[in-house]
C-alpha cells in the first residue's frame, strides 16, 4: 500500500484575503486528490497563534476529515502550544516538535 | 502601651507584577483573603492595638521613622513583619520566647534562612535608632521556626499555597460556606446546576459560573469572576474581575485579567485582543505608599494596600 501523501504548507498572511483563500483552495485541491492526505502546517515562523489562524486550521481540519486524512502542526512556539490547548485544537490536531518528526511519523506530542 | 506591629508590604502597586518575576502580584487573594490580611488577622488575633501596614516603595527612613515615634509614645516591643512568606507562625510563642531571653531583637528563621520577621525592644529601637532597624541582624537572638511557610515571590508559589490551603496542607481556611467535603462556595456565587466540580475547590463572592463548565485539580475562582459556558478549569486559579471565554481547557495557569500565566510550559500570554480573556466590573483601587488609619474593627482592604489600626 503506498504511503500517504504528505505536504507541507505554512499559514497565509492574515491580513491578505486573497492569501487566505489561495491557502484553503490549495488545501481542497490536496485533500480532493489524494487518498488519506496528511497535511502538515509548519508553525515555527509563528510567534502567537491568532484565533483567526486557529479557525483556519479546524477548516483544515474539516476538509481532511472528508478525506480520510489528518492535519498536524510542527515547529510551535510554547505562546502558540498554549494557545491550542486553551482552545482545544489539540484535540483535533496532532502537534509535533518540528516538521521532519511530522513527515517522519514520530509519535505526536501529548497535549 | 504593650506592642506595635509594622507590616512592609512589596514595593509599588501592590497589584502590579512583582519585579523581576511573572505575573505574580502580593495582593492576590488567597481563597478570598490576601496574605496581607491574613498576617494582619494574625497580628490582631495577638492582641496587638497598634498595627501600621507601609509600602516597601516608600522611603526605609519614613519606616524607621513610625518606629522611633512608637518606641517614644511608649510601645514596648515592635513586631516587623517584611511580607514576602506566608507562615504560620505562633506569634504568642515568639513573643514568650523573646521576652522570657530578654533579648532585644528576635529575628525569625526557617530551615531556608530569615523570613523577614523580627521582634525589637523599644530600648533597642530609642538607643540604637536607625542601626537597629536597617540591621536587626546584627546584634539579634534567632527563633527557628518549624511549621507551614511558603516564600511567595512567583506564580508557582502562589499556586502551591491555593493547593496547600485546599488540600488542607496548612491553616488558610477559604471564606465562604463549605457546600461539601472541600468544596467551598460563597453565597453571593452563581454556580448553574451543571457545573461539575471535582473537590477541591473555592468559588468566591459573586462569581458566576455558567452551565456545564468543569471545575478540577484543586483550582479557584476568586470573587467577581464570570467562568462561561462549557469551560473546564484544571489546576488553575482565577483571579478577581476576570471573564473566561466559552469553551476552552485552561490547564495548569493563573489567569488575572486578560493576562494568563500557563505554569507547565512557562509562558506569559495576554489573551485581551484574542477574546478568550477579559477584565470586568471594577477591580479595587490601589494605594499609595502612605499608612491609612482604620479602625479596629473595619474590614481590610481585599487588595490589601496600608491600613492602620490604632
């Protein structure tokens, strides 16, 4: 059986829409394509989460569960780990030190 | 007349972050009291008739002053107590311990070192004025003191005092009425029928806590507090005039205001713009360095600030 997809993207410049809705089109477009898609969005260029960004993961989310697919976070800041737990993302996305411990497959952090 | 007591309290705003260190401030209460209040509880529970509470900001001379003005109104003995622990110490002991050595200054020990508090003559006070004061150290008898003390200089001490008092660990009684074993809930709070609370646990005066919010691992929720809907709080202490948002897993933390203290990862977040924290109601007013007269019987200050009891 071949193995799942991987990609890896970084999150859009909030205050751009149009960056917003390239990022989730991109996102349809990978999750539509293939089958058990594994999406990692590498955080380590993120000081503090905003919530808008938090909303835009669970879209993620959202359009990887219709695939079969999962979405994991890489490279957080401990400000932005809070901020998961706070909000209880952590209970939908797998957290991981960094993105080659995601695309490797390590076990996920415990929340 | 017998003994003055003269409480130092940190230096600036009592409610400002203590320098150097986290979201930490003296004047959070501890289960509904500070520990300003609860020392001066103490110092009442003596017998003490003269009690003055300074702010360390204020100038070390202004201090000795009070001190020297007391020996001369005929005070006998001058109990300083610098706040930077929480002990429970019994004052009646030192203070048999210090007249029966007839010694002219007593400073108090534990196994860590000082803990700021010293008993002083007033011979010693009139004679060797401002040297025996700056320095209590140098010509003093040492009580070594046993019991309950915690240093409170960080957010991880104040939360190992709230779970000390809630497990029963030391002396601190929350206010309130205990509604079940270790669970503590003030009148005034609006607690919905939902809530889950897990023992132990303190809810003070007018707080509310709406429906299905989870409450656990030993935390607190401090007066004038609004926990909204389906929030679980897990070893987490809420400070007054605070509103959590809906929904969220606030583990581990002390939250004051818009700002969130998480104690497992060490991380500061002020969380205001972000919607999920906010002040509300009116906190109280904080004072100035100068001693404020009261009267025996008046209700301290809950943010604890200077009081004088003559």
């Amino acid at each position: 059986m071949p193995p799942s997809p991987v990609t890896v993207m970084q999150l859009p410049d909030l205050s751009d829409p149009s960056a917003h809705r390239s990022f989730l089109r991109e996102v349809k477009k990978f999750m539509d394509s293939s089958r058990q898609p594994r999406l990692i969005v590498d955080l380590s260029t993120v000081g503090q989460i905003a919530p808008e960004s938090i909303d835009l993961l669970l879209e993620c989310v959202d359009q990887a569960e219709r695939s079969d697919g999962e979405v994991s976070v890489a490279g957080a800041s401990r400000e932005t780990e809070v901020i998961l737990e706070l909000t209880q993302a952590t209970s939908v996305l797998n957290i991981f030190p960094s993105v080659l411990e995601a695309a490797n497959g390590s076990q996920p952090q415990v929340a | 007349m017998e003994m003055g007591a003269l409480v130092v309290t940190a230096g600036g705003d009592v409610t400002s972050t203590a320098p150097g260190s986290s979201l930490w401030a003296p004047a959070w209460p501890v289960l509904g009291q500070t520990v300003l209040e609860r020392w001066i509880k103490m110092v009442r529970g003596l017998g003490v008739g003269l009690v003055s509470v300074v702010d360390r900001a204020e100038q070390q001379s202004n201090r000795v002053h009070t001190m020297i003005e007391w020996a001369r109104e005929g005070v006998e003995r001058i109990l300083l107590i610098v706040l930077g622990s929480y002990a429970e110490i019994d004052l009646c002991d030192l203070v048999r311990f210090h007249y029966e050595g007839q010694h002219q200054v007593t400073r108090v020990f534990d196994q860590e070192g000082p803990l700021g508090i010293s008993l002083l003559d007033r011979g010693c006070v009139l004679g060797h004025r401002e040297r025996a004061i700056h320095e209590p150290h140098s010509h003093s008898s040492r009580y070594d003191f046993l019991g309950y003390v915690i240093r409170l200089s960080s957010t991880v001490s104040y939360r190992q005092l709230v779970e000390d008092a809630l497990q029963g660990r030391c002396g601190i009684r929350p206010t309130g009425i205990q509604t079940r074993e270790r669970v503590w809930i003030d009148q005034t709070a609006f607690v919905d029928p939902s809530v889950q609370i897990e023992a132990p646990c303190y809810i003070g005066p007018r707080a509310r806590v709406r429906a299905s919010v989870r409450i656990r691992g030993c935390s607190s929720i401090e007066r004038d507090c609004d926990i909204d809907l389906g929030t679980t709080l897990d070893h987490t202490s809420i400070l007054p005039n605070t509103y959590v948002a809906p929904g969220l897993y606030v583990r581990e933390s002390v939250v004051d205001g818009t700002k969130l203290e998480n104690l497992a990862r060490g991380v500061e977040l002020d969380l205001g713009t972000a919607g999920l924290l906010a002040r509300i109601g009116n906190p109280q007013p904080t004072t100035s360095g100068r001693p404020v007269q009261v009267s025996p019987d008046q209700e301290l200050p809950l943010s604890g600030a200077e009081a004088q009891q003559s």
